[in-house]
C-alpha cells in the first residue's frame, strides 16, 4: 500500500475552495511541488523566455541529432528534434517538443512524402521519461515503442513525428494538452526541408495514453488549426472519458497508472490539490513525481482505491473532479478526418479490462451523430493484446488513407 499511495492521495485529498480556474499551476500552493524535475543534462529542453512570443507551431530551436534508441530505429534515416511553441489545457503559451524521423531514401510514392504523427504511450511523469530525452539519451523505446512501429513506418518511406505530448509539465492525460502539442508538432515538422511540405498528407495515431493525444487531435484539429488537415486518424485502446476509468482501474491493477494519471491531470488542473490531503501532498512531490511507465504500472500491485486517502468520502463526485473529467472528455465537437477506432471488445474475445469499449462505441455515436466518419473496429484481446490483433487493419488503414484513398463510411449501420 505505501508504494501506490502517492498517486492514490493526490487524487484522494482533493476538499475544500478550489482556486481560480484559470489559475497559473506555480501560483496555487504546492503546485509547483508536484511538477516534474527539470531536466538539467540537455539545455534543448530548457523552458524558453519567448515562447509567448511566437505562434503556435512555430519552431523555437531544432537540431540534428544521432539516436542512441537503435534498438527501435532500423531504417537508415535522419532525425531531428523541434521545440514549438504550443498551448496547455487553458490556452496558455507553453513549449512542446517533438522528433522528426525521416528515411534517408527517397520517396518513391506520388505527392509528396507522408508524414505519420505517432503518438506514444508516455504515461509517465517524469520529464526524462519523455520521447524526446529518451530518443536522444537512452538506448531503448520498448516500454513506449510498443508494438515497434517506427521502423515499420520508415520502411513505408514515411516521416515519423513523435511528439511529446505530455506538454512540459508531463500532464499525463490531459487531453487538451495533448492534441494542441501533436497539432503544434505537425505545424512544426512541416517547416523541415525534407520532412515533408505543406502538401504533405498526415495521418495520426496512437494506442491508449497514445490514443488521449490521437483522439484529442482529430477533436480539436478543425478548430484549432484547420490549414493542417488530417487524411485520416487511427486511435486504439482510447481511454475517451476519464469517468469511466473509475469502475475499471480504480482500486485495482491498473490503480498506478491510473493515480499517476490523477497525479498529471493535477499538474494541468492545479485546483485539484484542494482535494489532497497533507500526505498526499507530501508524496505527491516525492521522487515518485520523475519515474516511468514501468515502476508507475507496477504500483498497481497494491490496489489503493482513491477513495481511502480523500478528505471526501465521494471525491469522483465533487464540483472540482467533475470538471476536469468533463474537460477531458472527448465527443463534443465532431472531427473533419475520417477515423478508426480500435479496441479489444467482449464480442469478439475477452475485451479491455481496463479501458471500457463503452467509451469509444459512445464516441463513435456522438462524433457520427455530429456529422464525422468515425469506424469502430473491436478485436480480440484485453488492453495489451489489443494493441496487437488489429495491426494489420490499422496499417492498412493508414496506408490507404496517406495514398489518398477515401474512407468507408464507418457510421452506416452503427
């Protein structure tokens, strides 16, 4: 139980007033507490005077750089790393990075070359956990890379964006964040001699903490930046509504990542530490802040349910926690490329245990009803089988989509 309690009591202590919404994270007490460990070994990462300055997706710095992730990256290729200027959940300026994976050979198909914005599953909170460090730092992507898809991409002779979508902050699930950085990021690639023009066709995806930023970009695409138009989206696993998750992770294995992910909610929502209590408070700002997928998921092994370390017996119900859970959820505004939804469901065999299939049939629902292209595609498998049994759909779906094929309509009959 003490291992799993620090994301348990960020989440749990959450009574009392909460602080402006529009509040700066460093301006409510203990936010700053609870950030991430800047990254002090690599000065490209280093937060910019000017960010505010810019517009959104303009490039900040870039550089070349040489992977040290050769594990994961097979294809002869050039890589760079971009910082934009992007904005968080509330539209404030913030700072977003991004590598941009491009085949040293040419491009053999029509148009222009592709680009593919792959969005990893992060679900960290420490800022060297992040693609970017880890790409240049690191010597694997495995426990993020998973299945290995930039090889396979780069031997389509696509370029590869993988953001960092966590934002600076890590704000793991922090929809918002998230699809403004891989739209920034986009905006950002395009401005790279050889990675791909303005003309170049973009398709994006992503599995489960992968999927919050792939679902939030084709969401927020149309408004937020309508000149980078989308050929087409393919998200799986997708966590579309944060309320769900409760019933399913809530208490029991997947209880780690599932309070880191409280934990980067707070970091976007800083009013969500009105609910923390003391020790919450305190551990929430341990070292526990700064580690990776791998040690947050194996905290599941203690089962702490949010609600015994909350100053309210119903935290899930308070004015706060209904708030952010409604910000982050996804279906409000119709998406303008077409999508594909993929997930591990119980009419096929087993089903996600842990992200319901509820969530996204519910989304298809909406966004069709609202006049998008959205197919829902179940599979066999629960959340990590998932991820593997619908590849060959999934590829050839982006395939097709970059090659300027039009997309079934995927709402006829649901």
């Amino acid at each position: 139980m003490s291992l799993t309690a620090p994301w348990a009591l960020v989440q749990a202590g959450t009574a009392g007033a909460a602080p402006p919404a529009d509040a700066e994270p460093d301006a409510v007490p203990d936010a700053g507490a609870i950030q991430p460990t800047p990254i002090t070994d690599d000065s490209f990462f280093d937060w910019p005077e000017n960010v505010a300055d810019v517009a959104p997706g303009q490039i900040i710095r870039s550089r070349e750089i040489r992977p040290t992730a050769v594990v994961n990256i097979v294809i002869p290729h050039t890589t760079r790393q971009i910082m934009v200027r992007s904005n968080d959940s509330r539209g404030r300026a913030v700072p977003v990075t991004a590598t941009v994976i491009t085949p040293k050979a040419p491009w053999k198909g029509d148009g222009a070359r592709p680009i593919v914005a792959y969005n990893m599953p992060i679900d960290s909170l420490g800022a060297e956990c992040t693609p970017s460090y880890r790409i240049a730092h690191d010597w694997h992507l495995i426990d993020q890379d998973v299945p290995p898809l930039i090889s396979l991409f780069l031997a389509k002779g696509y370029t590869v964006l993988v953001t960092d979508h966590q934002g600076p902050r890590m704000a793991y699930a922090a929809g918002r964040m998230a699809g403004h950085a891989v739209l920034d990021g986009i905006r950002g690639a395009k401005q790279l001699p050889g990675a791909g023009p303005a003309d170049s066709p973009v398709a994006v995806t992503g599995y489960s903490g992968g999927a919050i930023a792939t679902g939030w970009t084709a969401e927020l695409q149309p408004g937020y930046a309508p000149e980078v138009p989308l050929a087409g989206v393919a998200a799986g696993g997708t966590p579309t509504d944060f309320g769900l998750l409760r019933h399913t992770m809530n208490g029991g294995i997947g209880s780690g990542l599932y309070l880191a992910a409280i934990l980067g909610l707070a970091r976007e929502y800083p009013e969500m530490l009105s609910l923390a209590n003391p020790l919450g408070r305190a551990l929430a700002s341990s070292p526990l802040r700064d580690q990776c997928v791998i040690p947050l998921a194996t905290l599941g092994v203690g089962h702490v349910p949010v609600q015994i370390l909350a100053n309210s017996p119903d935290p899930f119900g308070t004015p706060v926690a209904r708030e952010v859970v409604s910000h982050n959820r996804m279906g409000a505004e119709a998406p303008d490329a077409p999508v594909l939804l993929y997930h591990g469901d119980s009419s096929v065999f087993l089903g996600d245990l842990w992200i319901p299939e509820s969530g996204p049939r519910a989304l298809q629902q909406e966004w069709c009803a609202r006049g998008a292209n959205v197919r829902y595609s179940p599979h066999a498998g629960e959340h990590l089988i998932g991820a593997l049994t619908p590849l060959p759909e999934v590829l050839s779906w982006i395939d097709d989509r970059l090659a300027g094929l039009p997309a079934p309509d995927g709402c006829a009959g649901r």
